[in-house]
C-alpha cells in the first residue's frame, strides 16, 4: 500500500504498533468492565409480568453471570450459569465434578447442578424445587449477578420442555462447554418446545441478552417483552 513501509515501525496510519503501546492498567481494564456491566443491567432489566391466564405455564430463567474481572474461559464469557424453572420445578446441567479428569470442561461426564442434593443436605434429587433455588440463591452463585427472566407459555408447551428434562435427566450424557453444557441445554429444551426464537447462544450473558428480546407466549400479556429483573 502506498506510503507503508514494511520495516517502519508505524502503519499506513501512522498508528504505533501495539507492542510499542502501553497496556491498559489492570484497574483500568476493571473500571472498564465494571461499567460495561452496569450499561448491560440498566438496559436488560424490564419488561412486563407474565400474568395470570388459564392454560398457561411461567417459566422462570434464572442466569448467573461469569466473574467479569476473571481469566481464561470464565473471563470470555463461558463462566456463569443458567437453569430454568417450568412452574414449580427446577432443572439445570453441568459437569459431574466428583468424576476424574475434572479440568476437562470440552467432554466429560454431565449431571445435574444447582439441583443437586451436595447443595441442600437432607434433600433428595427429586425434592429441589424452584423456591429452593430462589431462596438460596446468594450462596448458589457466590455473590454474582443473577437475573431472573419469567416468561409465559402454553401449559403444553411446558409439558414438552419438562419432558425435554426428564429425557436429559435420565441419560445425563457428555458435559462440554462447546457443547451441551447450562445455557445450550436450558436453550434447546425451550426450542423442542418452540417457545424461543432465533437463539444460539452458548454463554449466559449472550442468551440473557437475547431472551430480554422475547415476548409471552401466553395470558393476558402475551406478545409484550417478558420480564426480566435483578
């Protein structure tokens, strides 16, 4: 390109290579990513309450997101959790972390997570419910945001997305990050039901942001924005 030398230490520009630049502080780089999330929280937050209506069913999404100042995988968004709550009861996946080879997160075995007895001692597996969840949430996700998205559907569709579940529950298969893993399971098992549009995301905070944009399926207020809070 005209006037860009190989061996200069300035491109076309006239910009200084990156290795000449100084790096961010690391307390720049937090201020930074402590106001990317204060945007996100005040643009996310909204919506309208399902309602009451016969024949329908309240799903309640619930998404922790990952640690924004951490490292590695968690850092890039692929920390955090996501389970789904289909009226009463709860559901979610996750790595079987009593397994060997617990540092492979790209395939080892899945079971379930946050609805699992390690967590309430007294409890059964069959015995968590979403209240449990709710109630304790502050320890689940050690202090982290958590969002709650609750969003109206069809009683039968419902049904098909606890059956999804129990499908998964019963053959808890591979966990991978790439693959089935919280947010993609509670995602496909809301896609079996149709319930969800044009949603592929496989991190919290991108399936967050794209169920703020769904609408009620069912009740007095289907078709308006579900709702989402903190």
């Amino acid at each position: 390109m005209v006037g860009n030398n190989a061996v200069d230490e300035y491109d076309y520009l006239r910009q200084a290579p990156r290795r000449n630049r100084k790096p961010p502080s690391s307390e720049a780089v937090c201020a930074k990513k402590k106001r990317e999330r204060a945007r996100l929280i005040s643009n996310i937050v909204g919506g309208t309450s399902p309602g009451a209506g016969g024949g329908c069913t309240t799903l309640t999404i619930i998404t922790k997101l990952p640690d924004p100042y951490a490292k590695i995988l968690d850092g890039n968004g692929l920390g955090g959790h996501t389970g789904i709550g289909i009226g009463v009861d709860f559901y979610d996946y996750g790595p079987d972390t009593d397994q060997p080879n617990g540092s492979n997160v790209f395939g080892r075995p899945g079971d379930q997570w946050w609805n699992d007895e390690s967590f309430f001692p007294g409890y059964g597996p069959d015995d968590i419910n979403l209240n449990d969840i709710l109630g304790n949430l502050g320890d689940l996700a050690h202090g982290l945001d958590v969002f709650k998205i609750r969003m109206s559907v069809c009683s039968a569709d419902a049904d098909k997305i606890k059956q999804w579940w129990e499908n998964i529950y019963a053959n808890l298969g591979s966990y991978s990050v790439a693959g089935d893993q919280c947010t993609s399971c509670v995602r496909q098992g809301m896609d079996s039901a149709g319930v969800i549009d044009g949603s592929s995301a496989l991190k919290s905070i991108s399936f967050l942001k794209e169920m703020a944009k769904q609408t009620h399926k069912c009740g007095p207020n289907a078709g308006k924005l579900v709702e989402v809070t903190k």
